[in-house]
C-alpha cells in the first residue's frame, strides 16, 4: 500500500489521525445509506417490473383492439373519431425524498369530460368503443409506471455512485491514512529511540570525564 | 407541488392514434431523424413523461439515455402496434444490473 507523501511529524500525524477518524465515519454512514438504498430499489423494483408486466400486456390488447376497430371502420372515419379528443389532462409534480434522492411523484388531473368516447355512436364499431375503454383503465398504471421507473433509474444511479464511495473509503482511502499514520509514528518513535540513546552516550562520556578529572 | 405538466406520446402514427383519445399530446415519428428531433423537442417543452414507442426507441437509444440521470422528463417505453419487443423491461433489467453489480431479478 503506497502511503500519502508528507511530512513525519507529530502535526502532520495529528492531522492525519483526525482525517482517519472522519473517514471511518463517513465510511460508515455511507455503507448504511447504500443498504438502505438498496433495500427501497428493490422493493421498487420488483413492483415496477410488475407493474410493467400488467400494463405491457394491456397495451398490447388495447393496440390489438384499436387494429380490428381500424380493420371494420373506414380509414378516414377511423381517424376523424379519434381526432378530437374530449378531455386533456394536466400532470401534476411533486417531489418526494427517498434517502436523499429526489423522485418525481405523478398526479394527474383530468379536465372534466362527460364521456371517454370522443365520437358519436353511430358511424363508428363497437370495436374502438372497447379498445377506447380498455386503454382509458390502463391510464393510472402508465402513470404509476413512469414514476416507479423514473425512480428505479435514479435510485440506480444513486446506489452506484454510493458504492463508488464506499469503496474508494474502505479500499483506498482508509488504508492508505492507516499506513501513513503507522509510518509516521515508526519514524517518530526511531526519532525518539536515536534521541534517547544520544542522550545516554552523552551522559556516559560526562560521567568518564569527571570520573578522570578526579 | 407544481402542475401544469404535460404527458406526451411519441412513436409511429398507427401506434399512437389511441392515446389521443386519454388527452395525451401525440406526436407521430416515423423515422429515426424525426423521433430524435421530437425527443429532444419535447423535452425542452417540459413535457414530464414521455412514452416512447419500443419500436421507435429501439432506434435512438442513445437519446433516450441521455434523460435516464434528470428528474425530469421520465421516458417511458411502451409497446408499439406490432406489440411489446421486450426492451422495456431490458431497461428495468438494466437498472438492476446497475445498482447491485449483477441482475438478480432475472
């Protein structure tokens, strides 16, 4: 493990010690947000691929019912009965915090239309009424779908960059102050050793000075 | 709370019809240079959710993405007339794949 290039003293240690000790705790804390990140994707997740499964299969009948209706009906007076629309809706966004990341929530408001159909009876099938009727149920699920998948993107991207920082904590930074710290402390500690002895060869050759002067 | 947001639908023509009867926005994208034009188009517009068609989505992928890490707009893909192509839930698959290191759903 390569050690950070700094200065053995006793400041640098200090201030290398007070870094080691934040970083274990951010090490920590962020380990903690990356679980429980993690256990809120997957029970997003496992709804949103649920959720698509359902909606992905009612989409395919509704098609499969606006096809026959486009079969049994002339071309222009299918798409003149489509061409109009009785109600538009307006999307409404809020936001909601899950582990600090922002997801959109969707509501919608419709405005108030008195039937789903936008046609009169009677030049049209009975086909378009149901394959009309059938895509107007799937509306609050698409819904539901957009924001569980939103969530499930931006969560994934959280819970990925969250790893990266785990990991560069425990793989690289921690080791590497550890392995400084023990360095400077080896070096200070060799400091002291070498001091210590200098001392006492000193105090030996005062001690056989004065023991030759007498 | 802000509202005012709006939902479109993109994809080929016959794919989309329906949903303008739900008062969605639709706007048709018969070849690869218009559904990213539109894609891009909508977005600036603030449109919140975009439902793209696969078979559309299929063919500009790399637009798509581009909006995966923004709140906003959410791009969703649906199937299109000739039904689902499965990537749709590839997608989900993906985010799986992205956030745990290994799909484990699969």
């Amino acid at each position: 493990m390569t050690t950070l290039n700094v200065n053995p003293t006793r400041m640098e240690l200090k201030r290398l010690k007070t870094r080691l000790t934040t970083a274990r705790r951010g090490h920590k804390l962020l380990k903690d947000k990356r679980d429980e990140l993690m256990k809120r994707f997957l029970d997003i997740v496992r709804e949103n691929l649920e959720l698509r499964r359902e909606v992905e299969e009612a989409l395919v009948s509704a098609n499969r019912g606006f096809a026959v209706a486009s079969a049994v009906m002339s071309p222009e007076m299918f798409e003149q009965s489509l061409m109009c629309p009785t109600k538009s809706v307006e999307l409404d966004v809020s936001y909601q915090n899950i582990m600090s990341v922002d997801v959109p929530k969707f509501s919608f408001s419709e405005s108030d239309g008195h039937t789903i159909y936008p046609y009169g009876y009677a030049m049209t099938s009975g086909e378009l009424d149901d394959a009309v009727d059938r895509l107007s149920d799937i509306m609050p699920r698409l819904l539901r779908l957009a924001e569980m998948e939103k969530s499930a993107q931006l969560l994934a991207q959280e819970i990925e960059k969250t790893r990266r920082r785990v990991n560069a904590l425990e793989y690289v930074m921690i080791p590497q102050l550890s392995e400084t710290i023990r360095m400077i402390t080896m070096k200070l500690d060799e400091n002291e050793r070498g001091n210590l002895t200098r001392l006492m060869k000193v105090k030996d050759m005062m001690i056989k000075e004065q023991l030759q002067k007498k | 709370m802000s509202s005012g947001y709006k939902l479109a639908v993109l994809g080929d023509r016959e794919s989309i019809l329906g949903y303008r009867t739900l008062g969605f926005h639709v706007r048709e994208a018969e070849n690869e240079a218009d559904g990213r034009r539109e894609l891009s188009d909508l977005a600036k517009e603030g449109y919140a959710v975009i439902y793209v068609t696969e078979q559309l989505a299929c063919r500009i992928e790399d637009e798509i993405a581009k909006y995966k890490d923004s709140p906003l707009p959410a791009i969703i893909l649906i199937p299109g007339k000739t039904g689902s192509l499965g990537i749709g839930m590839k997608g989900v698959h993906s985010a799986v794949e992205r956030a745990v290191g290994a799909d484990i759903l699969a």
